[in-house]
C-alpha cells in the first residue's frame, strides 16, 4: 500500500485517472469477462484504437425515388467499414447496448447537419423539429428487447418518435438484391394522422440502398408532414447509387 501510495504521488491527475481506469478494469475482466466490440481485445468494451477509428467524416448525399419523382436529402457520418461494421452487429445483434456511447459520437454530426438544414427553411421550424424512427418489426423486437437506431438516437441525445406503423410483412432485405429491396419495401409503411405540416427527419443506423428512407418519406409525405431529410450513421459504399454527393 506505501509502495502505491508513492508511485500516486509522482503521477498527475491524468495520468491517475487512467492508472485507476486501468485497475478497474483489469479488475472487473476477472468477474466479467468482457473483448473490445470492434477487434476483439480482451479486457476492454471498445479498445482505444477502435475507438478512433470511429470519427464522423460527414458526407451529404440525396436519395432519388424514380416512382415519385422526389428526392430525400441525406447526411450520413462515415462509411462502414471493419471495425464500425463489427461494433454495429455487436451492438444490434448481440445486445451490446454498452458502445451505444461510442457510435453516438460520430452520429450526432449528421444529426446536427439534419437539423442545420430544417433551420435554414425557418427561423422557427428548428424548435418543432420531430425525429422519426422507421418501424421496428414484432420479431426483431422480440429477439433483441430494444430498437438499435431509438437506443442509439437517444446516446446521441435527441428522442425519436414512432410515426410509422408496418402495413404488412415483408422479406428479409438482407436477402435480396437491390431493385428488389425497393419493391419490397414499396407502401409497406404506414405514417399515423395528425402530422400534417409537421417537420420531421429520419433516423436510421445503416444505409445500404435507401429503400428503407423512402419509404419512410413516401408515408410521412402522404400524410402531409415535411420531410427535411434523413441522418444516418453509416452507409455500405457497395450497395448504395446515389444521384449527387458532396462534402457536408
């Protein structure tokens, strides 16, 4: 104990708090046994070196639906890739709501972007933005206990709020090519009443090929709400044709 109490001394307060970071977590790994949600390293929730690889690199981009003729303007905050890709599926797939923290750092660029741009219509329109959240099937409730995207909004600091309901079941996406992930999803959502007028934006984890937000828009629209645009954390650079990008 005098030895500690020596080696303390000649630390600063930076260097204490990780010492004891340190401890604490050596500590704890010998009751629960815990890998980095990004590459697997032992003892840490997401290692420092995940972790900074999770920085928003902002990009604005607009979706174009060819049935409707109308766009969606879209800020996402990186593209996925190794490791985002890993700390995601931990996150929706194996209950680690722990590095919801972690993901919401980099998200809250593209919600801050969505938000600038509502702001830019009206000097008021900002103060009764509402953010929307697609809807969430009864299974994948069931399986997970939670909603990703609302569990990640809500770290990210905003509340989403469920304005869609599903009108009918659908084919796993993950299954199907692109120009059928837009059939599928085409008038599988329903937006409640009451919004007309109502600004909203969208809120979604992972972008692939945009289907799931257009849809999204279609039944927010149809009801009369104006849709900004939508913010999303992440999108898959192989599966997704946009019509324009460019820097945010």
């Amino acid at each position: 104990m005098y030895r500690q109490k020596l080696i303390l001394e000649g630390m600063n307060s930076e260097t204490i708090r990780e010492w004891v970071a340190n401890a604490c977590r050596e500590a704890l790994s010998l009751v629960l046994p815990v890998s980095c949600a990004g590459c697997g390293e032992l003892d840490y929730n997401l290692c420092p070196a995940c972790h900074a690889e999770l920085v928003p690199e902002l990009q604005y981009r607009e979706l174009f639906d060819p049935v409707s003729e109308t766009r969606l303007p879209l800020w996402y905050s990186m593209e996925l890739t190794e490791v985002s890709s890993s700390v995601l599926h931990e996150f929706k797939e194996q209950g680690r709501t722990s590095v919801a923290k972690h993901l919401a750092r980099p998200y809250v660029s593209a919600l801050q972007a969505a938000y600038a741009a509502g702001g830019a219509e009206s000097s008021s329109t900002t103060a009764h933005i509402t953010w929307v959240v697609p809807p969430s099937s009864r299974a994948n409730f069931r399986q997970r206990g939670y909603v990703p995207i609302t569990v990640l909004a809500q770290a990210a600091g905003v509340r989403p709020q469920r304005l869609l309901v599903n009108t009918r079941r659908r084919v796993d996406q993950s299954v199907l090519g692109r120009i059928e992930r837009f059939e599928n999803m085409r008038g599988s959502f329903r937006a409640v009443k009451n919004i007309d007028g109502r600004s909203v934006i969208i809120l979604d984890d992972v972008l692939t090929t945009g289907a799931t937000l257009l849809e999204c828009a279609r039944a927010l629209r149809a009801e009369g709400a104006n849709v900004i645009g939508a913010a999303v954390l992440a999108y898959t650079p192989k599966n997704f044709q946009d019509t324009r990008r460019k820097n945010a």
